[in-house]
C-alpha cells in the first residue's frame, strides 16, 4: 500500500515529506501551471531534491499524438531519470504511445482513468500505474468504487505489476473508500491529510490524556522522572 503527494508546491511537498509516509509525487498540468514557474524542468529537479532519488515523480506530457508523447516521455526521462514515471492520459493516441513505451522500459502512470475499459486497456499496455480520477468520476455519477474494485482484482488475479493509484480526491471519505475498495495507492493534496488530522475528536482526546497526566506528575514530562 502506497500514499503519494498531488502538488507541485514545494513548499507543500516539503513539510509533508517530514510529516507522513509519502511514496513518491504526483503532478499534473494544472498543478505545474499553478506554481506559475516557467522553469518546468527546474521545477521538476527541485521536486525530486526534496524527496530523493528512491521515491517517484510522476510528470504529465503535454501532447497529443503518439509521436510527441513519445518524443516528451523520452526527453522527460533523460532529464529526470530514475524513477521518474510518465503520466500519459488514456485515449487512443495515449494507449499506442504507453504500449510503445513500456515495450521500451519507461515507467507509465496511464492518467485521466475513468472507466474500467481504460483500466484494463492501460494495464495491457504496460502501464505501471492506473490513475482513477475518483472525485471526478462521481462528479459525472460514475461509480469510482466499483471501477476501483474491478480493476484491482483483475490486477490480483492477473499478478500484474500494475497498481491502480486512485487519485482527484475532495475529502477523506473518498480517500479511505478507494483504499477499502482495493487501490494499492493513492495520491492526495497534503491539505486533505492535515484536515483529517485536525478532529476536535482528536485534540480533545490528547488534551485529556495531557490534563490526567498533570493531576498526578504537574509539570513533569517522562523525561522528569
Ligand atoms: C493526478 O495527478 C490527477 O491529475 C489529479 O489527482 C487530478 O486532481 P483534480 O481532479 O483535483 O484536478
């Protein structure tokens, strides 16, 4: 089971790094263009400084037929090396462009997954990792847990190598629902894991255990004794 990042921040993927148990990074366009760096390639180096050479980047193309896709994935890799993944959106030109590419040893992340069949044409391809876009899914009344579902346990009963990363979430339950529903990764906003760590429940319950300590040990810590 895996968590990843969904931001280009470097500020974001920084504190998060020391926080949580993060596998790699996510980005994709949007999230590049919100960073209004013009560096893309500068950018992408900064992002794989601060989570090291282990975990993966994973980088959108920008084209739209096979040939410049293939032509992007080739100068994405040379530039960014080692597990750098390649996020190629599932249509026809992007399937003909994953299957050539995986034939050729690049990591593919196939992106924009909203369909079983996508899954499933995606993981014949080669791709290493299917990016079900769970919010946007149901945002079009598609039921992300299912298609979640079906393509999990096709990969198990196919000892595939691919992985679906569930990704697009708006809030916790989504999150927690595509795990439970089988994804062996998923790709979040930092700000999601910081809100589902900040439960009144939760501070409460640690101010509660703090105050009951007080009562016997005041002042001291465990260190104190
Ligand atoms: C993965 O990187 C996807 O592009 C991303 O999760 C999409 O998220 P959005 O639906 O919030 O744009």
């Amino acid at each position: 089971m895996q968590l990843m990042l969904d931001t280009a921040n470097l500020f974001e993927i920084e504190r998060a790094m020391s926080l949580y148990p993060i596998s790699g990074v996510t980005t994709n366009l949007n999230q590049m263009q919100s960073e209004g760096n013009l560096d893309f390639f500068g950018h992408l180096k900064s992002i794989r400084k601060l989570i090291g050479e282990e975990r993966s980047l994973h980088v959108q193309v920008v084209g739209q037929d096979a040939n410049t896709i293939i032509a992007e994935a080739e100068r994405i890799c040379s530039i960014l090396k080692e597990n750098t993944y390649v996020a190629i959106p599932v249509n026809e030109e992007g399937l003909k462009a994953i299957k050539h590419l995986s034939m050729q040893g690049f990591n593919i992340t196939a992106t924009a997954v909203f369909s079983t069949l996508q899954g499933i044409l995606a993981m014949l391809s080669g791709a290493k990792y299917i990016a079900v876009f769970y919010d946007r899914m149901l945002n079009n009344d598609i039921d992300a847990n299912r298609v979640i579902k079906e393509l999990s346990s096709l990969l198990w009963t196919n000892t595939s190598n691919t992985q679906v990363l569930s990704a697009s979430f708006k809030n916790i339950a989504e999150l927690t629902s595509a795990y439970a529903n089988g994804a062996g990764c998923c790709t979040v906003r930092p700000e999601l894991l910081s809100t589902g760590l900040d439960m009144p429940s939760i501070h409460k319950a640690v101010a509660d255990f703090s105050m009951n300590w007080d009562e016997v040990h005041a002042g001291k810590s465990i260190l104190d004794l």
